[in-house]
C-alpha cells in the first residue's frame, strides 16, 4: 500500500520589536500575546502529546529575531511584569462581573489561563521557551527548519549574491547557536523564491525548501506528479510544494473555520471596549488601547463564548480536515498508480491561538486523531527526501506567498522609497568588508554593527507593516534608524574615528547577533 | 466627534464599537472579522485628502513621537537600478551626480531627460530586440515599468535627450532576465483540460486567481 504522507510546517516569526520604554507598549504587546496564546500553549500540548504517549511530528522554523527576542532576559521578565497586570486586570474583572455568571465565568477562566502562563513561564520552562523546543526538535517530534537573517525578501537582492549569502550564513549562525544542529531545510522568507537562490542556498548544506505551489506548478517542466511529491533544482536542491488548497481553504472561507460562530471572537477584547479608567497598565502615555487577553464573545453577533462548545467544534475540524487531507491522498495516489504521496500544509505560527484562538486544540485534536489513523501518516519534509536523486529535475518559476504571489506588499507606492537607501546600505556593506577584510579592534566591532544594521533595514517587516499600515510610522523610523546607524559607521570609517559610546549604546540597544561576524558580506571565492 | 482630528493616536484611543460608528459614518464596509488596526487603516485611509489646517501654527502634540532620521534625497551618484516586483512589471530607480546634472542642463540643446527601455535575446547576447523611450522629469527619480512577455531580458538606461544630437546615456541597470513559464493567461487557455494530478494540484485555481490579479499585466 502506498504511503500518503502529510506534513504541517509552521514558521514561527516576530519582527525585531521590543522596547523597555512604556510608552511603546502597544508594539511590545504583539509579542507578549504571540508568547502567551501561541507559544506557550504549543508547547503545552507538546507536552500533553508527550505524557499521554501520542506520536506526534511537525516542521518548525523560529526566525532569528523571534530568537533573539524570546531568549533576552529584559524581555523575559517584562513579560512576566506583563502576566502581573493581566493577572490584577482579570480580578478586577471578576469583581466587576460578579453579578453577571457566564461573563465572570469566563473572566475567571482567563484569569486562571493568565496564572498558569506565569507559573509555565517562570517555573516549568525557566523562561527559556526556545530550549523546551530545542527538546522537541532532538526527541524527533520537531524538525527544525533554518531560516534568514532578518525575514529578507531575498529575491529583491539576487543581483548582489554577498547580501543573499550573509543573510543566508547569519541565519544559519543563529540557528546553530540557538539549537545546536545542522539543519537540512532552509525556510525562505515569504516563501520568495527566484531562479538562481538554489546555487546560494545549497552550498550552506541544505538538502531542501519549500514553494509556493504557483511557484512549482508553474515551473518549467511541470512536475509530473504535482504538488504531491518534491522534485529538485538542477543543483539537487530538492523542492516542496505548499499545498495551496490549505491555505485558501482557510482563507477564502474563514467563516467555516477560525470564523466560525462557536470560535473566540479575537478582535473583541475588553481593551478596546472597557472604558479607559478600567484599563490602567494596558495604556500608553497617548491612551491608545491594546489587547489584554480577556474576550468574552464568541464569533456569533453577541453571543457569550462557550468554551466547552468551542472545544467540540475544534475537535470536530480536525476530523474535517483529516478526512479531506486522506481523500485527497487517496485519490491522487490512485491517479499516479498507487506510488508515495504528500501534502505539506504550511502555517504561520500567529494562525494558532492569536488568529484562532482553538487553533492549538484544532492542532492537538489533528495530531491525536492522525495517529489512530491508518490511512494517512504525519511525517517531515527530510523523511520525503530518501531517494532525493531520482527526484524529477525541474526549473520552478520565481514566486512568493505574499501580495498576489510576488513581491508585492513589499514593492508598492508606500513603501518603494526605501528600497534606494537598502540597497545603497547593502552595497556599501560589501564594499567595506572587501576593503577591511581583516581587521579588529573597534574597527572590527563597528563593521560588525554595520552588518547588523544592514541585516536589520533588509528586514521586510518594515515595508509590509508601512503598506498595511501596521504601526506604519514607527516602522518608517526604525528603518530610518537601521540605515542611519549603518551610515553613521560607514562615515566614520571614512573619518577614521567612531564615538565609542554611541557604539556601545547601539549594540546594547539591538541585541541581536551579539556574534556576528561582518565578513558573513565577503564575497566567497 | 465630527470636528475632531481623526489621526491615528485618536483614533487608538476609541472603542471599537465607536470605530465602527465611525466607519458607517465614511460608508466604509467593515466586514465580520476585521482586525482593529485594520479598521483604523481603513478609517485613515478614509480621510486621507489633504484637509490642510488655516491655524497659524502646529499643534503640539505630547508622547513618544520620534524624530525620524533624515535620509539623504541623493548619494550624489549616476546610477540606475531595475528589481522586478512581479514577472510583468519592474521598479526603477535612478540617482543623478550633481556635476553630471549641470553638464547636462548646461547643454543649450538640452531637452528632457528619459528612460531608455532595452529589450535582448538572452542575457548574454547584446543585439537588441526592441527598444523604446520613456520621458521622466528630473524630479523623478523611481517609476514602475510594465515589461513586454514577449521579450527575454531587458536593460534600463537613464539618458539626457537633445534637440540636435543624439542623446546621451547617463547611467546603464543591470541586464534582468524576464520570467518565463506562467501558463497563457486567456480565458481560452483557463478551461483547457489538464493531466488529473495537475488539477488536483490546484492548478485551475492558480490560473484563475492569476488572471484576476494578472490579467493586464501577463497578456
């Protein structure tokens, strides 16, 4: 019998956001929810999973500045100064909700999720959550997928292969020195891909990656067996097809899904309906409000969630979508006279538990679920690979999983002004490291926080936030910031002389990459 | 709430049911499900026109507001860049030394400056296929080019026209290859049958949410 496989490839990333001051709180919190409804409930049914003996397999791929911000101690414990507020902000709640049962109900429900968060994050996990999927990932359970430096899009720069190249080897650095592996798959940054980055991505070791299905289906020659099994570039980087009927499925019917009545109403927290004065500590000095992790709605108009109810729900999705992922299987496996099939099924980690809040249970429920069944198996993407040569060799067409399947959310009217000062920072990057190619000292510390900096302008955070208009501003000035700070290191190489505290300033300030070497921009030959 | 100043900081400061009022007000269509920041976009959006103030002076405002860092207008540098944003269309963007300027505007025979689009058989080969002219101003200095598909690579050259003589190219891009590979995008070629398997890929519905974002642009 023919092995149907699926496979379900979550890339877990945060932009490089975080700030001591207060008064950026409303940024700081996109991290503090993503921590306290997707992190931490994985890896509490991670463990569940673990003590209840159900086999469970996934592809992981954490960016390096989700990394860098989940293993920096300042952050660490402003998140748990965070949990305290919630946690004083859920009793006012149920003091305010007693004479109303079902609201102070749930109230007490999210006060006791909000205390569990604090004990999980300080006690069970030490605050050191990227080392408990670091024990998933050596278990087997995870496979660990490396990616970019900074959520680059990397095509924009195919012409300047030294800036692909160290966001390729700074990304690498960093997933070696978070997990201590080698991984086989390199996620690309928006799944973006142009002929080309195969011959950059395969000399750092990696066996494969991941496409969009536009990108394969449309490749030259069409795969024979579609998205169904990988094939591979002419340099035997071997490619997957996002199966893009997942995505759309969710997507295009979000009412039969997260949407769906019974679900939690995530957009109907009590931060943007309470009245100002009962939500101290969840302001800043402006009174913009922010989610405080307290929704008492469910999706219906009105309606007061049920969490027993939506629970059910979630349990019953998971066979929904087993079932259509074996049929499916079943049909193209026959179609292909009964030869191995897969699907790899790609999500963004913010999908579980911030976009849907029953997407962990969803997710626990498929994983219990796949493993009582035999018509369908969980597997990884380097499972696939066994005989990774006689894979069909094909050209895939240049794509993305962004804007409407290219780069443009990154390339628009409101934000193509930056692309100029990027690619002048970039080019300035490789310029200087052939120039200083050996050098030390406080030369060498600041070419290492102009590579940081050029890393960090790359980011497509910036763009993508300004065209959604996603705190557009602030996302102007720390791309602002990152290519001034290069600048002022590229002048005063120029100058021969750098204030040394404004350096040292700039390297507490962005932490991330502490190790980087700037020669990462060196031209390899 | 109606001489309010409705920027974003107000607006972040609303329940989100007064945005939604708010919204009804703009006749904006806020569908079930819709994100509060969405809404805001949408609201700023909404009340974007320039609505320029008759006050004397600014309002001052107090809170975190960071002074962005100026980025120069120019590297003073002659220099043109082309990056493809999708396989149709391509972004430019050009810089001008300032000596090159004033030799060029010193020119009495002078006339505008341009883009010069070059289209080439391969990447490597120089003999051209086609070529056409591109007027710009000399305020600008980006603009988005939609590429022939028929053609294979293409360069962009950033020139100064004259009135008697031939004009003179400034800077010369990077020669970019052309994507090739999307499947015809006609509604003829949508409802060919394909192989089973690559239908069952998806690959009808790649093709039609191709040809409705595409359409104009792959044809």
């Amino acid at each position: 019998m023919s092995k149907k496989s699926l496979v379900i490839a979550i890339s877990a990333h945060q932009p490089y956001i975080w700030h001591k001051e207060d008064d950026f709180l409303p940024q700081n919190e996109m991290l503090y929810s993503a921590i306290s409804e997707t992190y931490l409930p994985l890896l509490n049914m991670f463990s569940n999973l673990e003590a209840d003996g159900i086999p469970f397999k996934l592809m992981m791929c954490f960016s390096p500045s989700l990394c860098a911000l989940l293993s920096d101690s300042a952050v660490q414990g402003a998140y748990i100064e965070w949990l305290d507020k919630v946690i004083e902000l859920g009793e006012a709640e149920i003091i305010r909700y007693a004479p109303d049962d079902m609201r102070r109900a749930l109230a007490e429900e999210q006060l006791r999720q909000a205390k569990r968060d604090k004990y999980d994050f300080s006690e069970t996990y030490q605050q050191d959550l990227l080392s408990k999927f670091s024990y998933y990932a050596k278990k087997g359970n995870i496979e660990l997928m490396a990616t970019a430096a900074t959520n680059c899009y990397l095509p924009m720069y195919v012409d300047l292969p030294q800036a692909v190249q160290a966001q390729i080897e700074v990304g690498l650095m960093s997933h070696r020195h978070y997990f201590d592996t080698a991984p086989e798959g390199f996620w690309l940054p928006y799944m973006a891909y142009t002929p080309g980055l195969e011959s950059i991505i395969r000399p750092y070791g990696f066996f494969y990656t991941i496409l969009d299905a536009h990108g394969f289906l449309f490749g030259s020659p069409v795969p024979m067996k579609g998205i169904f099994s990988p094939a591979r570039c002419f340099n035997s980087l071997a490619v997957f097809a996002r199966d893009n009927a997942v995505a759309a499925g969710f997507e295009d019917n979000p009412e039969l899904y997260y949407l769906k009545g019974e679900y939690r109403n995530q957009n109907r927290d009590i931060g943007f309906e309470n009245p100002l004065e009962q939500l101290e500590g969840f302001l800043n000095k402006e009174n913009a409000r922010l989610s405080t992790g307290y929704k008492y709605w469910s999706n219906e108009t009105d309606v007061i969630y049920n969490t027993a109810k939506a629970l059910a729900s979630a349990s019953a999705d998971a066979d929904t979508f087993l079932d259509m992922k074996a049929r499916k299987l079943a049909q193209v496996s026959e179609q292909l006279d009964n030869t191995d099939v897969s699907s790899v099924c790609c999500f963004e980690a913010s999908f579980f538990g911030q976009k849907w809040y029953e997407g962990i249970a969803w997710l626990e429920s498929v994983f219990r679920k796949a493993a009582e069944r035999d018509d369908i198996e969980l597997t990884q993407c380097s499972e696939l690979l066994e005989n990774k040569f006689s894979l069909q060799k094909i050209t895939p067409f240049n794509s993305a999983a962004s804007g409407t399947g290219y780069a443009e959310d990154l390339i628009d009217h409101s934000n193509d002004w930056m692309i100029r000062y990027v690619r002048k920072a970039v080019e300035r990057m490789i310029d200087l490291t052939a120039r200083f190619p050996s050098d030390s000292g406080l030369k060498e510390r600041s070419l290492n926080l102009a590579a940081k900096e050029v890393l960090l302008a790359q980011s497509g955070d910036w763009p993508e936030m300004v065209k959604k208009q996603d705190f557009d501003l602030y996302a102007s000035n720390r791309f602002r910031e990152n290519v001034g700070a290069f600048t002022t290191v590229y002048d005063s190489l120029g100058s021969n002389s750098i204030s040394t505290e404004w350096l040292t300033n700039m390297e507490r300030e962005h932490k991330i990459f502490p190790w980087i070497n700037y020669r990462a921009f060196s031209a390899k030959r | 709430m109606e001489n309010m100043t409705l920027s974003r900081q107000y607006l972040e400061t609303l329940t989100s049911a007064d945005l939604i009022e708010l919204a009804d007000e703009y006749g904006i269509d806020i569908p079930e499900g819709l994100s509060r920041r969405f809404v805001i976009g949408e609201l700023l959006e909404a009340i974007d026109e320039p609505n320029y103030s008759t006050e004397d002076d600014l309002i001052a405002v107090n809170g975190n507001v960071q002074t962005p860092i100026v980025l120069p207008k120019t590297y003073n540098e002659t220099q043109i860049t082309v990056i493809l944003r999708n396989p149709a269309w391509a972004f430019v963007y050009w810089d001008l030394n300032e000596s090159d300027y004033r030799d060029v505007i010193q020119t009495k025979s002078f006339s505008s400056f341009m883009l010069r689009v070059l289209y080439f058989s391969s990447l490597e080969d120089d003999s051209l296929t086609e070529v056409y002219d591109i007027p710009v101003r000399y305020e600008d200095s980006d603009r988005y080019i939609l590429l022939s598909q028929a053609e294979t690579a293409v360069r962009i050259d950033f020139a100064a026209e004259f009135k008697n003589h031939e004009p003179r190219i400034l800077a010369r891009s990077n020669k970019i290859l052309i994507p090739k590979g999307c499947p015809e995008l006609t509604s003829r070629s949508l409802s060919e049958k394909k192989a089973p398997i690559i239908e069952l890929s998806g690959f009808s519905e790649l093709c039609r949410s191709h040809y409705m974002n595409h359409r104009q642009s792959f044809s």
